[in-house]
C-alpha cells in the first residue's frame, strides 16, 4: 500500500523536519526548509542498496575472497580533463560537474562527448534545458559532426531510463539534474528530494550497466551545488568549473574522486570554436607581472601532481580607520594577519597600523604551507617599498618562531622554474640535501625568515 508523508527538508544540508521551521538546527540557514511529499511502501527497495546494483539478498563476503580488478580508463582527447579525471573516464563511474550559469560545462560535456564517439563510443546527450534545435546549433558552433553521438531532450527520468535501455550508450551526460524529475515523487523538479531520488536512480544504471554518466549540478550563490550535500557524497567524482565569464580561462578542480587525487587542476582557455587546454598554464599566470615592482614575488605551488608557477601580490599601505584592514584573495584569510605577526615579532617590522591587501594573480586559489615564505617576503617588500629580482623563486613553510621549514616535491617546484627562465631559487635549506638541482639555477637555502628576506631584498 502507497503511503504519502509530508515533511520539511533543509535544502543546504537535508535536514528533515516533521514541521515548518525558520532556522534550520542542521547547518543554521535561514528560510531554507521546503515542504517536500514522500512516497513510502509498493515495491520499492532500499536506497543503498538500489543506487549500488546490489541485492538486498547478497551475503557478507569475506575480504581475502573478493577479486580486484584494474579499473578500465577512456582517455579523451583533452589531456588536463584526463588528468583531473585522475586517468581518464572510468566505466560505471558517476562524475558531478558544477560551475556557475554561462561558464562552460555544456560546452566541455559536448566537447568530450564528440569526442569519445569519435573514437567509436556510442554517446547519449540528454538535456533538460535546451531543445534538439539548441544543442544543435552548439555542435555547429563547436564543429561537431558524429553518428555515434545521440542528442535527446527529455526531463522523466523514466523516459530517459527506457531510451538508456534502447540505445545501450557507453556514455550518459545530463544537463542538468536539477530539472530531472522522478514521476514517483511529487515535489517539484530540482527540490531535495528529486535531486536525490534521480541522482540514486541514475547510480543504480550506471553501476549494473557500466555506463559512465556526467552530471551537470549548478551552484548557489554561495558556490556550492545546488541541492543537498548528499549529492556530493552519492557520485563517485566531484568537479568545479571555475572562471569569470568576461575572461577567457576556465580552471577544472576536482574536490572529490574515488578513482584519483582530489588536488589535480585543469586550465582551458575558452575560444569561439569550444574549449582549448592550455598546457603550460604557469606562463599564463605570470606572462603580466610587471617588472621592478615591490610587494610581488613567484611561488612554485603544487596543484595535486602538477607544479604551477603564480604571482603573489602586496600592498601595505598606512591604515586610516581604528583597526587596519586584512584582505586575501586567492588564499586564506587567516594566513595573512599570522604571518605580519611572524614578521612584528621576529622581524621587528612595524605592521600593526598597516592595511594589507594581499592577491594571488590569475584568479588561482592556493592552498598549501609552501607559499608562507613568499607570502612574508611580498608584505616586506612592499612595507620596505624595495622589489624583489625578476628571475627569484621562492619557496618554504613559516613556522611562529620564524624557521623555514621543508617541503614536498622541491625538485618538481625547481624544475618548473627553471623552465621558465628563473635564475634564482630561495628554498628552505633542509630541501637542500639528497638531490642535484639543475643547471643554472641557484639554490639559496634559508632556515629563517631573516635569512629569506636577506637573500630576497638585501635587508
């Protein structure tokens, strides 16, 4: 017997609630809770054990006895989606990919979707939001002419499962889940529980089939993906496709992958015939670095297995409020007033009647201890108002008492300055040990910020 319960779900985080309330207890957002119909008893199986292709029969297995195997990868043509990818496209995997409105993930998805069924795949391009006419006219665009690419417009899920099974693609892309809807359950297209109702079902035909499927999720203003956080936890991969919409560099992060690391970046560049990788993204970060200029330095930043060169930037300037200002873009906040303490109390540099504007060029977000030591010297310099020498690196982790301490990968960071053209390399002297740096590059190692700013300034 069919059952109809109402209820109230969080839209951030899905708490559920027997009854309308202004602030959710889950994540404490305001005038989030949406009322939502649940559908309960028939014929229908557990959640898990559906999304995952699994009986709820099957028998608990020991771990010795279960066979591994080496997870098939398909390599598209767009070597850094591969590399975020962790390898390349794995069969049965679910794959969320989200971005603002306008910044390119329809434009990615049929890119790669042209060209995996060029290489003899057989592709189904569902999309909610555009009619057949549209998405034609996007191939045009992009140049894209196969047999094997399969353009439907559909938003029941059924429908979309019952064309899945006549067609038989290895490949599934839906744009986008939020105007999907299961007609089992009655609330309305992209609400909590569609998303997650939909997104189940679709694990459940990609796992028992094989198929790879591509999710295209859009974001909220605050960035996240749109729907609950249990849509990020369901798929196997997680992507972000970031960039301003006015400027022509896209950036693909992957915060999530069960087939690879979660730290690997992608840099495209969109033109008017699609997408283009860019292959050496450290010359375009640095390529308008103004030469001469205080309070700017180069730090050679790993983004998961890749070296990339940025440009971090200063400005201090005297405050003219009651408490100086603090302000990081492209790097955490919270880093900036730690390290102006570091150089008050060890330095001696006065800095509490100071603003600090601090920038990461490029539109890139670091995250990661080895920039401490450039961010410290790019404050010194542009305090001092003395610039640092064009063709200096500088790497290493600050600790509070003023050690440089070591890093991973320095002989990755240093090859990609050398690539570059860089002659000097300021590194934390502990990294100096156990390898051979390349020709004509010189490795200055320095165990305290005092040392750095000496080698770096001259003071």
């Amino acid at each position: 017997m069919v059952k109809r319960k109402t209820k109230f779900m969080c839209q951030e985080c899905g708490y559920e609630s027997p009854k309308w309330l202004g602030k959710c207890p889950g994540c404490g957002e305001w005038n989030k809770m949406v009322e939502e119909v649940e559908v309960t008893g028939g014929n229908r199986r557990g959640a898990f054990a559906h999304s995952q292709g699994v009986s709820t029969l099957s028998k608990p297995t020991p771990i010795t006895a279960i066979e591994t195997l080496t997870e098939p990868r398909i390599l598209t043509d767009l070597n850094e989606l591969n590399r975020v990818l962790g390898g390349g496209v794995v069969k049965g995997s679910l794959v969320l990919i989200g971005g603002d409105p306008g910044i390119g993930k329809s434009t990615l998805l049929l890119q790669v979707s042209s060209q995996l069924a060029n290489k003899g795949n057989q592709v189904l391009y569902i999309s909610g939001e555009e009619s057949l006419r549209q998405t034609k006219l996007r191939a045009e665009r992009l140049g894209i002419k196969s047999e094997n690419l399969f353009v439907y417009s559909e938003t029941n899920l059924e429908e979309i499962n019952r064309n899945i099974e006549s067609t038989n693609p290895s490949f599934v892309i839906i744009d986008s889940i939020q105007t999907v809807f299961h007609p089992e359950v009655t609330s309305a297209p992209g609400s909590v529980s569609q998303v997650r109702e939909c997104t189940s079902e679709l694990m459940r035909i990609g796992k028992t089939k094989g198929i790879a499927i591509f999710i295209v999720g859009h974001v909220t203003k605050e960035g996240s993906i749109a729907g609950p956080r249990l849509l990020e936890h369901m798929v196997d991969t997680v992507l972000y496709f970031e960039g301003e919409r006015h400027h022509t560099y896209r950036i693909l992060r992957a915060v999530k992958n069960r087939f690879g690391s979660t730290n690997e970046m992608g840099i495209f560049e969109m033109k008017e015939f699609g997408l283009d990788e860019v292959a050496n993204p450290s010359e375009i970060f640095l390529e308008e670095r103004s030469q001469g200029a205080a309070g700017s330095t180069v730090v050679a930043s790993m983004e998961g297995t890749r070296p990339v060169l940025v440009e971090i930037q200063a400005l201090i300037s005297p405050t003219s409020f009651g408490n100086p200002r603090r302000m990081a873009t492209g790097i955490d906040h919270n880093r900036v007033p730690l390290l102006m303490a570091v150089l008050e109390k060890r330095m001696g540099l006065l800095l509490q009647n100071q603003d600090a504007y601090l920038k990461v060029a490029g539109g890139v977000k670091l995250d990661e201890p080895a920039i401490d030591l450039a961010i410290a010297v790019s404050i010194a310099s542009s305090f001092r108002d003395k610039p640092t020498r064009a063709t200096d690196c500088i790497i290493g982790e600050v600790g509070l008492t003023g050690e440089v301490r070591r890093v991973s990968r320095i002989e990755q960071r240093v090859q990609e300055a050398a690539k570059l053209g860089f002659e000097r390399v300021i590194l934390p002297a502990n990294n100096l040990s156990g390898w051979q740096g390349p020709k004509g590059v010189e490795l200055i190692g320095v165990s305290t910020v005092g040392e750095a700013l000496k080698a770096a300034l001259g003071v």
